[in-house]
C-alpha cells in the first residue's frame, strides 16, 4: 500500500497490477527457460481469502493457475485462528484449460514458532510442520509416496507409477534402522508389509536420505485412503521414534478433507466481496428496521384503529396468537417516540455518510485521518491530494463488529424499552378497569410495581426505593436494562480498542462513535422508567 494503516485495519494484503505481471513474469521464465518440467512454488504473507484484487481487478489466483503453480505457502492469520490451515484451488483459465494448486498456510514463528520443512521428489512437493519450543527433535519426512490428503504432482493426469519410497530424517543422533510399514485400513490397520529402507550414500549427516524398492502395483485401489503408510527409526541411543500414519495412492487419486466451519470461514470465504454483502446487508437491515415500522404505524394510526387493535392483541391470551402479530406490535410501539426515532435516524444516517472518529491511522506522529464506513480519508501533503477508501477492506474489522454489535442491539434495546413500557401500563390500565373493588386494585399494582424485600425497605429512604421500583419496573425491563449494560460494556471495550490503536482523544470526541450509543440507551432507560399510580 501506498500508505499503511495501523494495526487493527491492516488485515489484507494489498497486491498492485504491477506487483502481479512481475509474478506472472517470473513464473513464466522458468517455463520458458528450462528444458525439463519445473516445479513451481510461491511463498507470501497474506492468504488469497486476504488478498484483494488490483486496480484492473487482477488476482494472484488466476496467476498461479495459468502458471502450473503447486502449492502457494501462507501465513498471517496467526496459530490463534489455526496451526494449520489448507485449501485445494480448482480453476478454469483463460484458455478454458482447467488447473488447480494448494494453499498451505502456517500459524506463526513469533509466538507459536511453527516450522515447516517442505520437499521436492520428482515433482511431488511433501512437507511437516514443527513446533520449535524446545531443541528440534528428529523428524522424519516422507518425500514419496505423498500424503493422498495433499497430494501435488507436476503433472497428475500423466502420473506414473513410480517403485520406490524415499524418506528424509533429520537428526542430532546417528541413525541405525529405519523401516516403513504399509497398513490396511479395510482389514482394521493390519500390516500388509514391513519394508526395510537403506541410507543413499550422497547424503550429509544432518539431512539423511533413506529410499527403498517396492512393487507399486500391489497397492493400486480405487479408494485414495486404503492404504496407510509409517517410518518406524531407530537412533544410536535405543530410541524408536515414529512418523504419523498417512494414506497415500499410487495412482494419484486425491481425498482432499473437509474442513471444518471455521477454518471453511476463515480461509475460503472471499472477505474481500463478504464484507460488501455484510456491510450492505446490515444497513439495509437497520433501515428497514428504522421505516417499514414507522410507515405501518403512521398509516394504521390514521385509521383511529390502532388502540383497538392493541388492545385486541394484548388482551388475548398469548398462545392464541401468531408470533408475527407480536412483532407488528413490537415494531410499531418502538417506533411511536418520534424524538428517540428521528435520533436514531439522524444517528445512522452519520454513520452511512460522516467520519466516525477521527484518529492517527499511520502513526502516532502522523496526520489525523477521518474513518468512514468505506475507509480512510487522508491527506496527501507531499502532493496536495486527499486518498479515500484508504484500508478498505480493511476497516472490517472495526465496521462489521460495530455494525452487528452495537447498532442493530441499540435499536432492538431501544425498542423493547419503548414497548415494555408501553405493555406494562395497558395491562395495568386494563386490570383497573376490572377489578371490583379497592383492594383488587392494591393488589394488582403491587404486581405490576414489585416491592424489594423487607430488609432493603429498611436501608433506604421511601422516596430512593420507590424511585428504585419506578425506574428497576418488573423482571422483564430489568433483563432489558441488563442487556443495555451488557451493549454498553462491549461498546467500551470496541472504543478501548480503537483509542489505543489511533489515539485516546481523538476518538473520544468523536459523538458518532463513542457517545451516540451511550446516550440513547441512557436516554431510552429513563423516559420508559414506570410511574406509580
């Protein structure tokens, strides 16, 4: 990126059509140039599920697959998300042939101190991971046959049954004995053979080199994951250790894993075009939440019918009718505050169109820069320009949990105040209207206004606990209030976050974010408070 913003939003890898073509370039040097077939291995930092495309809208993908490329190594997410995580990319080129390559991508060296050791046999690209907490301890690594999971050939459709197995093992210690076991895995994992593996001479010490012969066509099987293959080495110590079993098929054929929802999530989802889709989603969600209410309310209560119907609804037993007739209901109640709805129409309406904070996004001695929904806004002094859009999609990870977590919750809360509130006293009014006499009316108050026990009575003045009642209402508003004290904290720890990544004070003052929230859950917790009758 021409310019760089600062950590949270720095989430994608920002790749230019100039960065692109010298890829492609190089990628086709060694085709051009090579009198033999070339295997082609690409490292980067971001994953393609954080890459996002080029001006012309180039990608890396469609790179690497007109190119022959075998596998794409990765990092970036970091062994939080996953130690490992892979993706098998199927494509069709531009010249409708279709190709494919893996994506392998590694949590991390700085706090996880993740390895891998990755080798090239005839074409057949095999890798372990390792975990350098400790001194490295012998590894063994199976450059062929190749696990049927991963499996990378140069060229698959023209695989050739090759007769031999070749190990490496990398060790501290001198190495006596290594063997290789074939299992079965539809007679329950029983040995089929044991196969003893030689040292090839041209090996150094600490990179040994073991290979053997076998006769591959007894292992031909429809299924990729019948036969199981593990090295079993024995060091000048007595110590024995074991490779982990893995399947393989010496005919080529694949059994590419399903991964699980996350990983799926995080690493084949295409964020770039996801947060488009979950961005406008959500406004048009919160709009629709905002308008469609109102408009029904403004027309129904034009037609002098909507008390009626209220109280139609209310007075029925719940069972008896439908959930949407509660919904209608709900919407249209929250609706029906004309200060608080305007307030949060302005405050979306800031949300889609002004900055949202202001705050150093290069540097901490860097110009101030205005956060927008869609990016960055930033002046450009050395050439008098201001960059917009700049860190998109990046900013996702500040929109999307602001958006989901604090938006919509503020209006859904605001809401069920309004219509809490409004439940409460026509219930109440209702009650009064049928109750035969004083004392029924004692009672059915003391239900709607709960009394603290005896022992708190004591504690407080009578004004301070019926101010308390008034304002705490039944077991239902106090769940609403726990929920806008729950809204509230995450909202304080997204601020929290934001101010130590851009700066305390220019986040502070910024209304849209940090004090729109705040104040109309307070605001919203007070109007609705109950009063006694």
């Amino acid at each position: 990126m021409s310019v760089g913003i600062r950590y949270p939003a720095n989430l994608f890898g920002h790749p230019t059509d100039k960065m692109i073509e010298a890829v492609n370039s190089e990628l086709q040097y060694w085709t051009n140039h090579s009198n033999v077939p070339v295997t082609k291995v690409v490292f980067g930092h971001f994953p393609m599920s954080f890459a996002t495309s080029s001006e012309k809208g180039q990608r890396y993908e469609s790179v690497f697959a007109r190119q022959s490329v075998s596998a794409y190594l990765c990092g970036h997410l970091h062994a939080k998300v996953s130690k490992q995580l892979w993706r098998y990319h199927k494509m069709r080129t531009t010249e409708g042939h279709r190709s494919s390559f893996w994506e392998w991508e590694l949590g991390d060296w700085k706090d996880s101190r993740l390895l891998r050791i990755l080798a090239i046999d005839g074409g057949a690209v095999s890798f372990i991971d390792q975990t350098l907490k400790q001194v490295l301890q012998t590894s063994i690594l199976v450059t062929y046959p190749t696990d049927s999971r991963s499996m990378n050939m140069l060229v698959s459709e023209e695989l050739s049954m090759r007769n031999d197995i070749n190990v490496l093992v990398f060790s501290h210690e001198v190495i006596r004995n290594v063997s290789a076991r074939v299992f079965d895995s539809h007679s329950e994992f029983k040995i089929v053979e044991e196969i003893p593996l030689q040292l090839v001479a041209s090996s150094s010490a600490q990179r040994s080199l073991f290979h053997a012969k076998w006769n591959a066509e007894n292992y031909k099987s429809p299924s990729p994951t019948r036969y199981w293959l593990q090295v079993f080495v024995l060091d000048s110590h007595g110590v024995k250790i074991s490779s982990e079993q893995r399947p393989f098929s010496v005919e080529g054929k694949m059994a590419i894993p399903t991964s699980p929802w996350l990983n799926y999530l995080v690493f084949e989802v295409q964020w770039e075009d996801m947060y488009q889709v979950l961005m406008r989603s959500n406004m048009a969600f919160t709009i629709v939440l905002l308008f469609i209410p109102k408009l029904l309310y403004h027309f129904v209560r034009r037609s002098s019918s909507y008390q009626r119907w209220v109280v139609s609804v209310l007075s029925s037993p719940i069972q008896q009718k439908k959930a949407y007739f509660w919904l209608v209901w709900f919407l249209m109640e929250g609706t029906r505050s004309n200060p608080f709805w305007f307030c949060m129409v302005i405050y979306v309406l800031c949300l889609i169109k002004m900055p949202w904070f202001w705050g150093h996004a290069t540097s901490e001695n860097g110009e101030i820069a205005q956060m927008y929904l869609s990016g960055w806004s930033m002046p450009f002094h050395d050439r008098g320009l201001t960059g917009n859009k700049l860190g998109n999609p990046d900013v996702l990870v500040i929109t999307l949990p602001f958006l989901y977590l604090m938006v919509v919750p503020v209006i859904v809360l605001v809401y069920s105040l309004f219509a809490e509130k409004a439940f409460v006293y026509l219930r109440h009014s209702r009650r009064i209207e049928y109750s035969a006499d004083s004392a029924n009316m004692h009672v059915e108050s003391a239900y709607l206004l709960p009394v603290a026990p005896g022992a708190l009575l004591m504690k407080f003045s009578d004004k301070m606990v019926s101010a308390m009642i008034q304002f705490c209402g039944s077991w239902t508003r106090r769940a609403l209030l726990l929920a806008c004290l729950i809204t509230a904290a995450i909202h304080l720890k997204l601020c929290s976050r934001l101010m130590s990544a851009y700066g305390m004070v220019p986040v502070a003052l910024s209304p849209p974010l940090t004090w729109m929230p705040l104040l109309l859950l307070g605001s919203a917790a007070y109007c609705t408070k109950l009063h006694a009758y």
